[in-house]
C-alpha cells in the first residue's frame, strides 16, 4: 500500500516566523513501514534520511527536514514523504514527528504527534484447476492441480 505522508507543521502565533528562522521537522519511520521518497529539492524543503539517500528504504528510519524562510502566524508549511506500509507487517505500527524552529516557542506540548495504525492482513486466494498436458511418441500423459493460489497479500490500513 502507498500513501503520502503530509506532516503539517503549523504557526499557532502569535509571532510569524522571519525570513532567517528554520522550521525542522523529525519524522521517525517505524519497522514495518517503507519510504519511498522525500520532497525534490527546490520546494523550500532539504531533508535527509538516516537510510542514506537511496530509495526505497525500509524502517526503522529517521527523516530530518529543514525549511529556512517566513511562515505568517497561522499558516502552514508541509513536506510531503512517501511511505508504503510492507506486505509482511503486523499488528500496530506507531508513526511519531514533531516540529521545531530557530523562533522560541511558547508552547512546546503541541510540538509532537504520535500516530498509531492497526495493520490487518488479508490475502486473495483463488482456486486453480490446471491441465498439463506432455507427449512422448504416442503416449498422452494428462495431470491436474487443484490448489489454492495466494494472488497477492494486500494490507489494509484501519
């Protein structure tokens, strides 16, 4: 399954941010899950992974993003980050960001967020019948399967 992440940093004011204070946001990818991207560069975002900078990578990972520029009080800025949630997980996976800046803040409870997804498996089987036929001069020999075959795993997110 692949989704986008959108972290929404937010400027709850009262001040806006100048044109010099940096906005970081710390994304901690738990096992389970895979990032498959990060913003392009050019977006006011620069972020690195702790995988490195190739793509896919599957958690445990930590994603840093800075964005040095003015955000208004009461305004959002938001990186995008490309997860999928791998076919093997299960149980509950626990997503937690947070955000901080060069500005002080008054209100620092409001800084982090922790998000808990419950993962339920569920798998396509499809019955199959198959006839397999072989010749051999004059001999015919015919077999059949009768099986069960797993199509794909699919991961549903609740």
């Amino acid at each position: 399954i692949r989704d986008s992440l959108y972290i929404n940093p937010r400027n709850n004011g009262p001040q806006a941010l100048t044109g010099t204070d940096i906005i970081t946001v710390v994304d901690n990818i738990p096992l389970g899950m895979r990032l498959n991207s990060l913003p392009a560069p050019g977006g006011g975002w620069l972020c690195s992974s702790s995988g490195g900078a190739a793509f896919p990578q599957n958690g445990p990972v930590n994603v840093t993003c800075n964005k040095t520029g003015a955000l208004l009080a009461n305004a959002n800025a938001s990186p995008a980050i490309t997860l999928s949630v791998l076919a093997t997980s299960t149980g509950t996976l626990v997503n937690q960001a947070s955000v901080s800046s060069t500005m002080a803040d008054n209100n620092t409870a409001n800084n982090t967020v922790t998000q808990s997804t419950a993962i339920n498996q569920a798998a396509n089987l499809t019955m199959v019948k198959q006839r397999l036929q072989t010749r051999d001069g004059q001999h015919i020999a015919v077999s059949f399967f009768d099986g069960a075959i797993n199509n794909n795993i699919r991961v549903e997110i609740t």
